[in-house]
C-alpha cells in the first residue's frame, strides 16, 4: 500500500502573507506482515527491529504500528445425527457470532455429515445467513475430516487472514480422507482452525475419546484453540478472529520513487526472532504518482 505525503514550504513575504516556495511529495510504502510464533501472533515489534530490504538494499523503517485487517470466516456446522441435540445451540453461536464481526468481515456456511455442503458463498451481508442457520437440520453419519478438508482448500483459495470454525464433537466416522492427509492440508496452508465442542463428557468409548483428541490435537498444530459450546463462545470467538486479522504494519520511503516501471523485491526479517513466520507481499510495482499542483 503505497501513500504519499504532501510537504508545502511557506515563505513570508513584507505584507505579513505567505507564499508557496515549493511543493515535495513523499512516497511512503506501508506492507501489512504477518509475525507469528508458534502459529500466536508477536506483539511488541518496534521498527529498530524490522530488517527490511528492497532490490537487496538495506533501507531504514520509519513506523510499525498494529492494523486490523477484515477476516475471512468459514463456519463449519456437524450435521450428523449424533449433534441432534446440539443444533439449536449451533445456530445460536454463529447467530451471536455476527452480531460481533466488524464491517468488512466476510463468512461462508458450510455443513458436514457423510457428505460437505457449501450453502452459501463467502459475503459481507450477514443478514443474508441467518435463514440459512435457521434451515439447519441433522441428517446422516459424521465425515469430519472430508469436511475440514474441503473447508480448507475453499479458503487457501481466497486472500488475507482466514479462520475456520468447526462447531462438532471432534469424531470422525466415515471420512475418506485419513488422519495423516489432514495434517498435511492443515501445515500446507496455515490457516487457524477453532472447534466448538458441545459436550465434556458424553462421549464413551476409548475409540471416540481417542478421535476427539486427536482431532483437538490438529487443531492445536494449526494454530487454533478448542472452547466448549458455554454462554461467552462467541465473545471468545470474536477473540480468536480478531486476533488472527492482526498485522504488523511496515512503513518505509522507497528509493527512487519517480520509477514506477520497475518491479520491487522486498525481504523482511526480524531481529532476534529466527523461530518466527513471516507472511507479506513479496514484490510490488509503485502507482504513477500524480502531480497535486496541477
């Protein structure tokens, strides 16, 4: 994102009134970076310790400050009848989950029992959802990790921080897609899943407590967290989703900004954090600036 700050000169003149000596503009490059540790965002990032270079060069930083990005939010709902007792409390959290989403946020519903459904499109009209959850209704076995599966390549497909929410029992039944296949897509793409669980203890069986571990285990690996379906699920919800559009924004003057044909490569590390991950726009082209005394 490329912003330019306009600098006007004043003379004094002997009538006490000002004239214009002359006018600079100033090109500033601001680039949204994500900085994770752990898959848990770094706070505290100062400008002394961002290294930043362009075209190879090294180039001083002049501002970071936190920015909130909108999110992209796939709700993933367990249809199988083994929820049945759950739905309406499912409803009732995505429903007090919009009410918390800020404007530019967008959610896509999806379901899951033996097979995945996407009943709606990703959108920021979230009145348009609701009678989408009202029409939901339990039916058939539980295929959990086709339906993470699917939900995740929908959202490695579109761009800027994404989370998607599970709101299941954790048990995977009928699925054709195994365990070791899920790891793989949830390292592969690096998206945040969260699983809203709606009982601590019915479930019975060393089988079915073992799946759920291991379910909350991926969820752990991607960098999300497990909640039980309580009253404050979506204040804790909205948490998760705003921490996860969270960025660190870079700003910095790029060397001669009168060319704006040339492509610029940037790379950016952080002091004294070499166990981190850093995501950011690679390379960028400036706009042709125009001239504001025209």
């Amino acid at each position: 994102m490329t912003f330019s700050l306009l600098f006007v000169i004043f003379g004094a003149i002997q009538d006490d009134s000002f004239r214009v000596d002359y006018v600079e503009t100033v090109t500033v490059m601001r680039i949204p970076v994500l900085i994770q540790r752990d898959r848990r965002l770094v706070k505290g990032v100062q400008p002394q310790d961002v290294l930043l270079r362009e075209n190879g060069v090294s180039l001083d930083v002049v501002d970071v400050t936190e920015i909130e990005l909108p999110c992209t939010v796939h709700l993933l709902f367990d249809l199988s009848f083994s929820q049945s007792e759950h739905i309406r409390r499912a409803r009732r959290i995505g429903s007090d989950l919009f009410r918390h989403l800020r404007k530019g946020d967008r959610v896509k519903i999806a379901t899951f029992s033996g097979r995945y459904y996407g009943l709606t499109t990703y959108t920021d009209d979230l009145d348009s959802l609701r009678p989408v959850l009202d029409q939901l209704k339990p039916r058939g076995t539980t295929a959990l990790y086709d339906g993470v599966y699917l939900a995740l390549q929908e959202l490695a497909a579109e761009s800027g921080p994404r989370l998607l929410v599970v709101l299941s029992d954790g048990v995977d039944m009928t699925s054709r897609r195994r365990e070791d296949e899920l790891r793989t897509m949830v390292k592969s793409h690096g998206i945040p899943i969260v699983l809203v669980r709606f009982s601590k203890t019915e479930l019975k069986g060393t089988q079915l407590i073992a799946q759920a571990e291991s379910f909350r285990s991926i969820v752990k690996e991607s960098g999300g967290t497990s909640y039980f379906a309580d009253f404050s699920v979506s204040r804790s919800l909205n948490r998760e989703i705003r921490e996860f559009s969270t960025r660190v924004q870079v700003s910095y003057l790029p060397p001669n900004p009168e060319d704006v044909g040339q492509w610029r490569h940037i790379q950016i590390n952080i002091a004294d954090c070499d166990q981190c991950e850093i995501e950011y726009r690679r390379a960028y082209q400036l706009n042709k600036l125009t001239d504001s005394r025209n």
